[in-house]
C-alpha cells in the first residue's frame, strides 16, 4: 500500500489554498513538486498521507476547493 498521496490541482494557487485548507483542520499536507512520473510539466502538488486521501477529497469537495484528482504514490 501507498505511504502517500498527492492532489493534484491546476494552479500554484490552488495547491497553496488546497495546503491551507488540509492544515487548518488539522491534516498533514506538504508542498511538493509534481512527481515526474505523474505529469513532466511544472507545478506544485500537496502530498499526504495514504489514510488521509478520502478524507482530504471529502473536505476540499465541501469547501468548493478546486483539484484536478488525488493519486496514490
């Protein structure tokens, strides 16, 4: 099983604001660059905890906050 997830979003922007969000309610979330296996182009990604991927799609789909999709490390 995956240690670690990431959520991929359209913006910089928007994985700040996705980072944000996670660590206001007390979730781990860390700024990271897009693994090269999952896009070569550049941009940011916040990656979590496996366990903690449904949790953080729930939140950010309450909120409005926009992703692109959340993959397995």
């Amino acid at each position: 099983m995956s240690t670690y997830a990431v959520i991929i979003t359209h913006s910089t922007s928007h994985a700040i604001r996705a980072e944000k969000i996670l660590l206001a309610a007390g979730l781990s979330a860390k700024m990271i660059p897009v693994p090269r296996h999952i896009s070569s182009d550049c941009g940011t990604a916040v990656r979590i905890p496996a366990k903690q991927a449904e949790e953080s799609k729930r939140l950010m789909d309450e909120i409005g906050a926009p992703y692109d999709r959340v993959e397995l490390l």
